[in-house]
DNA sequence: CCGTATCCTATCGGATACTG
DNA sequence: CAGTATCCGATAGGATACGG
C-alpha cells in the first residue's frame, strides 16, 4: 500500500479523505461496531467499498478490526487511540463546514 | 460547477481536499500573490493545474482574483474573509499529521 | 455474516502546445 | 505573464456475482 505524503496536513487529508472514511469514522468514534451495523448507518455504500474504507483506515492505524470466532462470524471494528485523536479534527471541519455553508448557501 | 455536499464535514473536505489545494491556501493565507509567484513557490504544479485549483477555491469562495489592466499583465490572488478563517483548521490538520507521523513513522 | 473477484465508469490531474 | 485547448493515464469507487 502507498506511503503517506511527509507534509502534515496532506498526510492528514489522505488519512481521512475517502469517499465514506468520515462516515464510518463518525460512527466509530461512538462506539465499535460490527460490518453489517456499519453498512446500515450508512446508506448508499456497497459493502465491497465499505470493506475496502475500512482497509484503508485501518492500514492507517486508525482503525482496528477484531474477528470473533463464531457462527454466524461476528467482526467487530474500533477507532484505535490514535484515531480517538481524529475527534477534534473532525469537529473542526464539521464546524468550517458550517461556518461555510452558513455563509454561501448551497453554493 | 458541481455543488458542495451538505454534511458540513465533507463540504469542508471538498474545498480544500485538491492535489495542491493546501499548498496554495498556505501561501495565500500569508498574503496575496501573484500567478507566477505561486507557480514557483509550489514545485511540480503545472501553470494549468495550478489555475485549475484557483478556480475551484475562488468558485468555493475562499479564493478571490484581482485582474490589473498592465502591460505586462498582472493577476494577482488572495484569500477572501472566509478562505481566512481555514486558517486554524489548516493547523489542526498540520498538527494531527505530524502527530500521526510521530507515533507511526513513514506508514 | 463477512469478504473477495471482476468489470466498468467518471473524475482528476499531468504533459504539451498554443494564444492574447 | 496569464490563460486555454487537447490528449491521456491512473485511480477511486460503484454494480454485481460468487465463496467460506
């Protein structure tokens, strides 16, 4: 998988810049939740693309995925502590976001 | 020009989410620049890829783009009120990176 | 339930050449 | 100096089908 870009702010982009990555990582930040859960929450993702976002997120080290041995299989994903600290960042954009629309309409 | 998403986070995203979207808010959060002046401050940026981003910042409203009647022409580019208040979200981004970077290296 | 394999399309951005 | 016009390759992600 390709490295990370060295400047900051873009390996920060790259890490949370997926089609879906702040959907699922908004739900993360809740609590763990199960694939099945995750697709439900988020309407319009296919699974194959849901899968591959959460691949991603976790080849980041934002993201853990802990598989229980049992049928039918359960597995389970987390935000890791080093993606607990996306919260603020998340927030702040969220807020931007706001402030943006705010000021622009639907522009 | 496609419209912005409603979740406030991606709209945020969107805006400043280009291949060098960062590197030019960047330099024209310190002041206003010309054209020329961008293109070589950003290495590797292409003259049209470089009025590619302009375009879509000055179409999100963080950019604004001033034409001087001269002979040499002079354009000259510079964040708007808004485009100014990406500032401290571009620092929580810069900042969140370096923290990845520090607690997973090159990954 | 969870995941992989194909196939396919749209979009982005890079290379290059040309114009007022 | 600033900008436009083409062309083009890479890639992200959507549709769908199948497998453990």
């Amino acid at each position: 998988m390709k490295n990370l870009p060295e400047v900051p702010a873009e390996r920060a982009l790259r890490v949370i810049g997926g089609r879906w990555k702040l959907h699922v990582l908004w739900h993360l930040l809740e609590h763990r939740r199960r694939l099945s859960e995750l697709q439900r929450l988020i309407p319009g993702i296919t699974q194959k693309v849901l899968i591959q976002q959460l691949r991603e997120l976790e080849a980041h080290g934002v993201v853990s995925r802990e598989v229980f041995a049992e049928v039918p299989p359960r597995v389970e994903y987390e935000a890791t502590p080093l993606g607990l600290t996306l919260r603020p960042l998340l927030e702040s954009l969220c807020s931007w976001g706001r402030q943006h629309a705010q000021a622009r309409g639907a522009r």
